[in-house]
C-alpha cells in the first residue's frame, strides 16, 4: 500500500479542484435533469389540449342540433317581418295592418305618408317608417297604440306628436304618428 503524505496546501488545491470538478458536473448535467422535468410539464399540457380537443368533438354533436335548432327560430322570428319585396311594398303592408287596427280601435287615418326605409346598422335588415295622421280621443288613441305594439308583425312607434283639438264640446286628439315595421333586405 502506498501512503501518500500531503500537506495543508496541496491538500486544499485538491479540495478546491474537487469542488471545481463537481461544480463543472452540475454545469453539464443540470440542463438535462431539467429537460426531463420540462418534459413532464409538457407532458401535462398536452393532455389538457387533448381534453379541450376531445371535448371539442363531443360538443361538435351539440352544436349541429344548436345550428338547427337557431335556424328554427330565426324562422319563426322572421315570420313577424313585413311580407314585400320592396320597402314601398312593405309600407303598404304597414298602411293595411294600421287600416285594420284603426277600424277596431273607431280611429280615423286622415293622412298617410311613407318615409324612407333605412338600414339597421349594416345588418340584413331595413326599418320601414310610416307616417300618418289620426283624429280620436284619448281612449281611442291608447287601444290604437297598444294594438300597434302587440300586432303579429314587429311594429314599433318610433315618434308621437299630439295636439288636442276642441270643436263644439267634444275633445278630439290630433295625433301625428310614425310607426316603423322590419323587412329583410332582398
């Protein structure tokens, strides 16, 4: 056996060489070790795409019958648009639901006057206003307005101007009315 007799000097080099040695180690190796614990994590995110996929597929089913079932109700929505090719077509639809709804409320349409159809923000729509003129009472003129709300086709009263005219005792409303119907755009 060979004994080897090293003093403090040399002693500490070697110990100062070692801890070199094992610090160059870790240099080259952790890398590695951390490769294989990104690897982990990147194992992790992948199933949780593959869960998001998979879901994704399963919902695809849900979504035709949702597709189906949305074109459905546009239909059905649809169905309270203004029949008419046209805005001038659409405006005489207006003029004969409003003569339908003046005659059960005892409103007189003195004066009838369709005004341009405009665009409904970009949208497959136009919004068709019509104005005109009755003479009733107050009564009279509140079924009328109510009826125009409720109507099968989407009627809105876009503006209102009053004026209460009194002729021999009698208080008759002078009303100036602009109602606004839905078409779509052909």
């Amino acid at each position: 056996m060979l004994k080897f007799k090293i003093d403090k000097k040399r002693k500490y080099i070697l110990i100062g060489v070692a801890v070199l040695f094992l610090f160059g180690l870790l240099y080259r190796l952790l890398p590695s070790f951390q490769g294989i614990q990104a690897g982990g994590e990147e194992i992790a995110l992948k199933e949780k795409q593959l869960g998001k996929y998979r879901q994704m597929i399963e919902e695809g089913d849900n979504l035709e019958e949702r597709v189906i079932s949305l074109n459905q109700t546009i239909k059905r929505m649809e169905s309270g648009l203004l029949t008419g090719k046209t805005p001038s077509l659409a405006a005489v639809d207006i003029q004969n639901i409003l003569n339908e709804i003046a005659s059960k409320s005892d409103v007189e349409i003195k004066t009838v006057r369709v005004l341009k159809a405009g665009d409904l923000d970009g949208k497959s729509y136009l919004s068709v206003p019509v104005q005109f003129t009755t003479s009733s009472t107050i009564g009279q003129l509140k079924k009328f307005l109510y009826r125009i709300e409720t109507s099968q086709k989407y009627l809105t009263v876009k503006k209102v101007r009053i004026n209460v005219v009194r002729r021999g005792g009698s208080k008759k409303i002078r009303c100036d009315v602009t109602v606004a119907g839905l078409m779509k755009k052909v």
